[in-house]
C-alpha cells in the first residue's frame, strides 16, 4: 500500500475531522537538510561536485517523498543516499560530467584552509565506509548510534571504522589517534 | 593536536563555509527545473529514446535503493484532550450576541457584542487572568477598506472595560510580560498603549514590513507574522522596536499568520498558508508550523484543511502548560485540537472566532 493510499484511508477513517495529517512538506525538509548534504559530500568527493551529489540525492527524495516522508528518520534516509552517492565511483564521473556541461562556471563550493582541505582530502583516500563515518560523526557532529542508525550496520561497526580512520589519519597527520574529551 | 580535534576543526570549518554559500531557495528552484527537464525527456523521446534515457537515468539516480525505515523511534504521544488548570477561552455566538466564554465554565463579566459588528478580532489575557485585553475590527465601509476598530481592557474582577484607543485591520494586539502595556497595528504601524491610561507609544518598525499578527514572549520579544520585502516571514524585535530581525521568509505567493510564542519562549508556531491571503484563484492548504527561537528546524504539526477563500484561517493559542490549541473554521463546524509531540488530540467543543488561554489561578 503506497503513502497516498495510507492518507486516504486514514481520512476516510475520520470523516468529521478537518484536520489530515499530511507529510511534511518537502520543500522544508529541503532548505532544513541541504547545506549538511553538501557538506557532507564535500567531506566525501570532490568540492566541484558536492552540491550536485547533494541535489541528485535531494532529486531522489523529491521523487519519493510520499514515501519517504512517511519514514520515522527521513534525514537519515537522505543522508545515507548522499553518503552512498559521494563514495560511488560512477555517480561521481557522472556528476563531473554533469558539472562541466554546465554552461556556467561553477564555484566549488565551501572554500577551506590548506590545513582543513588536505584534511578532507586525506579522508577521501579513506576505505569508503571509514570516510562516511568520519564525516557523519564529525560534520553532523553524531553520536555511534546515530551514525549506525543512519548507515544501518551495527553500533560495533562504527566503533571500529572510527577507530581505524583515526589511526589512519594520525599516521599520515602525524597526530595521536585519540578522542579528546570535550 | 589529535585527529579528533583537528577532524571537530575541519568540521566546524566545512560545515560554517557550505553555511555561507549555500542558498537553499536558488537550489530548490534548480532543483524543480532538474526533475521537470528529467520528466520531459522521458515523455517526448520514442521508445528507443526512453530506453536509454531510463539507462542512463538508472546509473546516475539510485531508484532502486530501497528505502528502508529505520528503528522506531519514541511512540507518539497523545496531548490529553482537557486543560488542567488553564481555560481556554472561544468566542460564542449567543442570541445575538457574540461573547467570550470558557470551554468548562464562563467567563465573568465578558463584554458582549452586537451582531452587526464583525466579532472579537483577537484577545488575550494579563499573566495573573484578571485583565482581559480584546480588539473588535470595523465593519467593511461603503468606499472601501474597513473602518478603525477598538482596543480594550476589561478587568475581570469587577467588569471595568475601557478603550485604549482604536486599531487598524486585522487588529492584533499582544499584553507585555508585566501587564503595563498591550501592543496592537495602528494604520500600519505598531503601537503600544498604556493599559491603564491608554497612552498611545508608536513603536518603529522596518520599511517594508506588514504585520498582521503580534505576540510577546515571557522575556519580552515580539514575533510578528506578516511581510518583509513582500515575502512571508516571521518577525521579532524588542517591544520598543528595537532590533528588528527577520526570523524566516519563505515565498512571495505564501501566507504566514498567527505567530504565538510556546510558554517557555524556545519556540513559535504559526499558520501557513500556501497561497497569498488576498488570492481567490487557487485552493490554499493551511497548516500548522513551528520554528525554534531563532529561526532554524521548522516543521510542519498539523495540516488544518483547505479552501478557496479570503478571509478564514485557523487560529491557535499555546497553553502555559506546553499544549497547544488550534481551531479551524475551514468545515461546518470549528473544530478544536491540541497538537502534541507528533499528533492531534480533538478537544471538546468548538468556537467560531479567535481563542486564548486564561491561566489558571
């Protein structure tokens, strides 16, 4: 049974009541969720192309919101499309081709300083799953749970692609590896 | 330094940099115009056309990731459908007159209205209940536009009711946290009336903003809803005008109305309305909002219904005690609910006006 199903079945249900719950409007889960999906994929891809990721992931839920909007978490849900989408070697080449058909120039979005890119750039070259880890943890500033909730594996795999990431980017930043307490 | 600062750094960076340069409406406009041109291409091209676009479509959207639902979160929680303490006050139509009266028991000495005249255009109370605040907007007058209509204050206690002076359509008005002022729209204009001597105070405001509601919060900030640079928007500034700030603005073709602070002043919920208030070409669908204190994670409570109309809106009034009421005249009947955590709760009996909660003793 699809979404718009369900809302009519839940209207016919209350008959004398005005008041149907509807969705929540996409255009606001839009302008609430769009700049933490690009930077989210500008964490995980290239700067040129993050805003595309980000749009075609929005594409995606736009096209499905009555579903979508119908999940308990649906900013997991494209957070974890944009995530996927930044990390697919194909959806990129795409989304680069895409950015330079355009006929205007396009800024790379979010212009960091060399320390802060060479960052980024180092957990680019991360295993994919250790990178949208970091980048859900850091950039939406969550906890394990969450980012397992929102990636949908299991709390102890968070915990062990975080701590290799870390190592991994200590060795090459020259940093120790530990979390440091708030 | 660690890898967890420096990555907290590089975050906080990335995420204040897209902060800055993202502009969610151009994208959002982009990305209407990327779903219509996909939807076109896939409707003229012949069959052989269509096949390769859905292929290539296929590489580059993933249609066929599922969308899985994640673990269920905290149930729903239902509102209880009866104030405890507070009362919520509506507008009855009663042999003629239309009066004020609690839901549970009525009010006294309620000033009474004659029929000819359009109704209570807002009211509220004092933080103790005693003092009663109300607005009444003049009748539509023969050359156009509407007559001034009148501010007032009625003492509860003893039925005392004096005019603080007149106000303009719609006639808003908002009581300050200490009671010694009530605000409401003066020709376009805010003004702040003593509530005892009715000493008029003409409260600045921004060009180009119209405000057509007006709430204060415990701490003293009004939010308006109305206009700014005609686009819909919440407003706020301090009760004498100062620091006026633009909370949210969507779209031109949209109405915001009825802005009221939640008790504790984190939050304000308001009526949107998808098509402009003076617009009876299309169908308007109305809902209930919420934004926090500073503008960010709105969302939608409640859609209220529809019609193609001027003139008819929902109102609501947020309880001391977090519940929040809303009334909808867009059936037969105005109904009455609460909204809570993620769901309606109808209360008992309906009102055909603007509601208030007079707190509790």
């Amino acid at each position: 049974v699809n979404a718009n199903a369900r809302h009519e079945a839940a209207a016919q249900a209350r008959p004398s009541s005005p008041f149907v719950q509807e969705a929540r409007p996409f255009e606001e889960f839009y302008r609430t969720e769009l700049a933490g999906l690009v930077a989210l994929a500008r964490g995980l891809c290239s700067p040129a192309i993050a805003e595309d990721i980000a749009q075609e992931a929005m594409l995606v839920a736009y096209r499905r919101w009555p579903d979508v909007s119908e999940l308990d978490h649906p900013e997991a849900w494209v957070r974890r499309t944009t995530a996927n989408m930044a990390v697919s070697q194909l959806r990129r080449k795409l989304a680069e081709i895409r950015a330079m058909r355009r006929s205007r120039d396009v800024e790379p979005v979010g212009r960091l300083s060399q320390d802060h890119e060479s960052f980024w750039a180092m957990v680019r070259t991360l295993p994919h799953r250790q990178a949208q880890v970091v980048a859900l943890y850091y950039l939406y500033d969550m906890s394990v749970a969450d980012v397992a909730a929102t990636l949908e594996v299991s709390e102890g795999s968070v915990k062990v692609h975080l701590s290799r990431a870390r190592e991994s980017l200590a060795r090459r930043l020259g940093a120790s590896s530990g979390q440091e307490q708030p | 330094m660690s890898v967890d600062r420096q990555a907290r750094e590089a975050s906080a960076q990335l995420r204040a940099a897209v902060q800055r340069e993202v502009e969610p409406m151009t994208m959002f406009t982009e990305l209407r115009a990327r779903r219509s041109r996909r939807r076109a291409a896939a409707t003229v091209t012949g069959v052989a056309a269509v096949a390769a676009v859905a292929v290539v479509l296929g590489l580059t959207t993933p249609w066929r990731e599922d969308a899985h639902p994640l673990p269920a979160g905290t149930p729903s929680v239902r509102t209880p459908s009866r104030p405890v303490g507070d009362e919520l006050v509506v507008e009855r139509l009663d042999n003629g007159v239309i009066t004020l009266t609690g839901l549970r028991a009525p009010l006294p000495h309620t000033p009474g209205l004659v029929r000819d005249i359009t109704g209570f255009a807002a009211f509220g109370f004092s933080a103790d209940g005693d003092r009663l605040a109300y607005t009444t907007v003049g009748g539509v007058r023969p050359q156009g536009g509407r007559a001034d209509g009148e501010v007032h204050v009625r003492d509860l206690t003893n039925g005392k009711d004096q005019q603080l002076g007149s106000c303009s359509f719609p006639c808003p008005m908002a009581w300050t946290p200490d009671g010694s002022a009530v605000l409401s729209i003066q020709r376009g204009s805010v003004v702040r009336f003593d509530s005892v001597t009715g000493t008029p105070t003409p409260v600045a405001t921004p060009a180009g903003w119209t405000l057509t509601s007006l709430d204060i919060s415990p701490s003293g900030i009004v939010v308006a809803a109305g206009r700014a640079a005609d686009r819909a928007s919440l407003l706020t500034m301090g009760v004498d005008g100062s620091h006026p700030t633009v909370l949210l603005a969507l779209g031109t073709s949209e109405e915001l109305s009825v802005a009221r602070w939640s008790p504790d002043g984190r939050s304000i919920a308001f009526v949107h309305r998808t098509t402009r208030a003076e617009d009876t070409t299309a169908e308007a669908a109305f809902s209930v909002r919420r934004v926090t204190s500073a503008g960010t994670g709105a969302r939608s409570l409640a859609d209220v219904g529809r019609c193609q109309c001027v003139g008819i809106e929902p109102t609501l009034a947020w309880a001391p005690d977090g519940r929040l009421a809303v009334a909808s005249p867009l059936s037969d009947t105005t109904h009455l609910y609460t909204v809570g955590a993620a769901d309606l709760a109808p209360m008992d009996g309906d009102a055909v006006g603007p509601i208030a909660w007079r707190p509790g003793g």
